[in-house]
C-alpha cells in the first residue's frame, strides 16, 4: 500500500510541475507584453517629454477603405491633399501639448468611462471655407456618441487638462487646403459601429505626419476595471 501510495505522489509531481511551468511561462508571456507596450509608449514621447495628444475613434478596415476612396475621388474633383489611410480618424477631444508624465491620469480617465455601444451613419460631405477642409460626417450624432464625448470632456477639464469649448459635431477630415467645394452634400458612405476609441499622439516625421496609438479602450457598454 505504501508503495502505491508513494508511487501515486511521485506521478503527481511531474504533473503539478508542468502546470506551475505553463502558469510561469503566461506570467512571463504577459509581463513580457506589458514591457512591450509601455516601451512603444515611451518611444513615442519626444526628448522634450511633451506629447501632441487627442482622444480619437480609429475606423476600422473596411470604414477606413471606404473613407479612403471617398477622399481620393473627391480630390479629384477639389484638389487639396488627402490623410494617409492609416491616419483617417474621428477626433472625441483635442489636448494639444501635454506632458508626458501625466499620461497616467489620461489613461486612468479613459478606463473609468462607460463606453457604450453605437453606430454612427457616414452619410455627409462636409466643407469648411476657412480651413479648407473637406470631411465625412453624420446628420445626427448618437446618444452614446455624445454622452462619452461629454463625459470625457468633463473629466479632462476636472483634471485640469484644456479643452476645446466647441461644440463636437463628429467628423472625419478627407482632404486639406483643397481649391473648390465639393458639389455633393448628402451620400452614403459607411455605418460604422466603432469597437474601440483611443489615445493617440501627432508625431513630425520626414514623410509627413503621423499618428501613434498610446492607449485603446474597447466600447463595450461598461468601464473597465481600475
């Protein structure tokens, strides 16, 4: 008996120091990714310590395709210079220059929102005479849209972090310094449920500019966990 016992005890072994291996490699797997991203974090941060920073909707590939077609069909007609694809989103609020070192309020205030779920209707083309902008817009903003826009706001401001005082009318820019107004108003370009809004940075580089992504925080009807 106490031979089978002992034998039963030493199978058991291998067995519980395989699971204590699988657990230490996924910690390992998980630590390693954290470090990961906060290291894309850091390299985004200027010597200076000061990031351009606006909380954003990024569209996802068929909007952003769709936008992207939209754009270069109307440059054709109005001139003007159209966004990289990739860079194609619909700012929620812009901070301007902020210090690094408070991007940790940013991410805080951006997990405590509840986010709930929306589809928003593209179906405009929009011009703006004194930017000379050209952008794709919605006739109405949903509900949600627009209580996640006001609570962000609100809580930017209690941090003390300045805000645009404009009223928020969703959009995403097209084209820029374009010649002419587009002739069309009405379309229909994309219902888009967006899955994520983001925390993102301007960055200068030698082939213009570019935007990097610092946090996400998916739309799911909840806030996350602190």
């Amino acid at each position: 008996m106490h031979q089978h016992q002992g034998q039963d005890r030493g199978a058991a072994g291998p067995g519980r120091a395989r699971r204590r291996h699988r657990c230490r490699s996924r910690c390992v797997a998980r630590a390693a990714s954290c470090r990961q991203r906060r290291i894309r974090r850091l390299s985004a941060i200027p010597k200076a310590g000061v990031l351009r920073l606006f909380f954003a909707l990024w569209p996802d590939p068929v909007t952003r395709d769709s936008l992207a077609v939209t754009a270069d069909r109307l440059r054709k007609v109005c001139g003007g210079r159209s966004p990289a694809a990739d860079n194609l989103h619909l700012t929620l609020a812009f901070l301007g220059d902020v210090p690094a070192i408070r991007l940790p309020e940013l991410e805080n205030l951006a997990a405590a929102l509840v986010r709930e779920p929306f589809v928003l209707h593209l179906d405009r083309i929009g011009y703006w005479r004194q930017q000379r902008l050209v952008w794709a817009g919605s006739q109405s903003c949903p509900r949600e849209l627009a209580v996640l826009v006001a609570a962000l706001a609100d809580g930017l401001r209690a941090r003390g972090f300045r805000t645009e005082r404009r009223s928020f009318k969703p959009h995403v820019t097209l084209l820029r310094d374009v010649r002419t107004a587009p002739a069309q108003a009405a379309c229909k370009l994309a219902a888009w449920c967006p899955t994520r809004f983001v925390l993102a940075c301007t960055q200068a580089t030698n082939h213009g500019v570019e935007y990097r992504v610092l946090g996400t925080w998916p739309i799911t009807g909840i806030a996350a966990a602190l």
